[in-house]
C-alpha cells in the first residue's frame, strides 16, 4: 500500500473534506460516464466533472444532458473523429499549461471504440498524469449478465460491415480461448449473427440491448438460433452487445495427450503437469493423471 496521501485517499479527484476548497492536479483525467442509466455515474466522476478546467466530449449536447442532472456547470469541448488531429495539439497545450482535462465519451468508458486512446497516447508522450476514473462499461456489464464464462474474454468491439470481411475476421477469432464481446448495430445485427454462426456453430450467445435503459432486453441461445430469431424480425432499436462463448474443446485423443504430458512433465511436477494439460485439453484431472503416471513410469502409484 502506497503511503502516497493523494494515492492512499483514492487519489487526487478524491471528494474533499467538508469546507476546505478542492482543486484538481494537473493532468487528464479519463472518466467513465453511464450507459443508460444516469444514476450509474459514481461519486468521483461527479467530483471530476465538477472540478475540472475542462471536459472534453464526443457530443457536447449529450455530456451536457449528464452534467444538468446533477447541477455542474463545467466548460465544455467536442473532441471526436472528425477533429481529433485539429483539436490535440490545443488539448496538449492546455497540459503543458498545467491544466486539469475530463475527457469523456458520450457513454461508458472513454478509448472502448472511440479516439481518445490518441489524446492518452499523446498526454503520456508528453510527460502528463493520466488519471483512470472507472465506471461503467457496456461490454462488461453484457459480460456479467450473459450468464457464459467470464474468467477469460476477448473485446473486439465492431466487426467490419461488409460480410466477406466479416468472416474473414471472424475466423481468425474462432481459436481464442475465450468468451467474445462485439459491439454492433441494429440493422447490422442480423447479418452479423448469421456470419457468426457460420464461422463458430452452435456456440451458446448472448444478445444485450439497451442495457441498464427502461427497454433492457437479454436474449440467450446458441448462435444459430440468434441468427434465425433476428433474421426474422425487424432490425433492434438501440445499443447492442453480442457475447459469445468460448469454443468447445474436443477431447484429446491418447497420442496428443501423451506427447503434451511429455513437454509438461519434462519441466513440471506430475502435479502441475497433470492440472496444465487438463486445462489445456478439457480432459478430467482423474484421466489426465492416469496417463502421467504411466508416461512417468509410476504405474498405478498413488
């Protein structure tokens, strides 16, 4: 634990003892705002918001509707992809003035799928504090309501348009051990979940709309009963997250396994060679340590 006071206190946009004046350290601070729901905002965000010489915003009428909720009078700044290059160089310069810069987006966590890992990117090359004020996020909050594995996922956020494309790039994801998180669009979703289900199969999936909104749907199923749901329907309304689970691992068959218990065992413990290799192959540990006691010339020692 960091005997930092700023650290220790949750850092230097801490809400401030009653009656002392507040005052931000310089720097840019990147601060999580709701998806749907505003009351989602934490304290912290409030206080950053509040105390800062400036936020910057994908769209300003959007952050403003945020800010008028809870009575903070800020100094506003649009900065997204058809100003970014323009507008950096004069964010930097408000830096090297020792300025305190909120950057937000117009929902959830600011660089998930937009450009403001340019701005961090820039600020740090700089020299300048970057300050993380998490909260919200759509891509975890579909996470943890889809009900799949969570141990271990992949963010790939929008796939691209075009379906050959699209497949393309789905195929390449195919192998990763983990759950899968896109973003996508309503009129998109379809095709999407049908080039999903042609690249993956039967995967079990999760359709988040309008999470934490007055019309928050979830639908679960495998992707090609997704695929044939929405090919039937009209096109969703609102903010989407398709979530996908990890593939299925197929049983190892008796000469892989050998040889990986043989790379394990050459350079781990029958213990810890046994635990790899299951997890590796998705064989039980029972099975798995049948064979390494055998490879390990251990017969049926226990």
């Amino acid at each position: 634990m960091s005997s930092d006071p700023k650290t220790s206190r949750g850092g230097p946009a801490a809400r401030p003892p009653a009656g002392k004046p507040a005052k931000l350290a310089p720097g840019l601070y990147v601060v999580a705002t709701p998806i749907g729901n505003l009351s989602d905002v934490t304290l912290r965000a409030l206080d950053v918001l509040a105390l800062a010489d400036l936020v910057v915003c994908e769209d300003t009428r959007v952050t403003r509707k945020l800010l008028e909720r809870y009575a903070i009078s800020a100094k506003l700044f649009a900065y997204h992809d058809h100003n970014a290059d323009e507008v950096r160089p004069r964010l930097l310069g408000r830096l090297a003035e020792n300025a305190s810069i909120a950057l937000v987006s117009d929902a959830g966590t600011p660089l998930v799928s937009d450009p403001g890992y340019k701005l961090v990117a820039a600020a740090l090359a700089a020299g300048h504090r970057v300050y993380p004020v998490p909260g919200a996020s759509a891509a975890l909050a579909a996470l943890v309501a889809a009900g799949l594995p969570s141990d271990r996922f992949f963010f790939e956020g929008f796939l691209p348009p075009k379906s050959g494309q699209r497949r393309s790039r789905i195929a390449e994801l195919a192998a990763i051990p983990a759950t899968l998180i896109f973003y996508e669009t309503g009129p998109r979703l379809a095709a999407s979940l049908a080039d999903l289900a042609a690249e993956l199969g039967p995967r079990a999936a999760a359709i988040c709309r309008e999470l934490t909104k007055l019309f928050e749907e979830t639908r679960r199923g495998s992707l090609p009963e997704l695929a044939a749901h929405y090919a039937g329907a009209a096109a969703p309304k609102g903010e989407i997250v398709i979530v996908v689970g990890p593939p299925v691992q197929a049983p190892a068959e008796i000469g892989d396994l050998d040889a990986r218990l043989k790379v394990a065992l050459a350079r781990a413990s029958v213990r810890d060679a046994v635990a790899e290799v299951s997890a590796e192959t998705g064989l039980k540990r029972k099975e798995v340590y049948a064979r390494a006691l055998a490879l390990a010339g251990k017969g049926a020692e226990r």
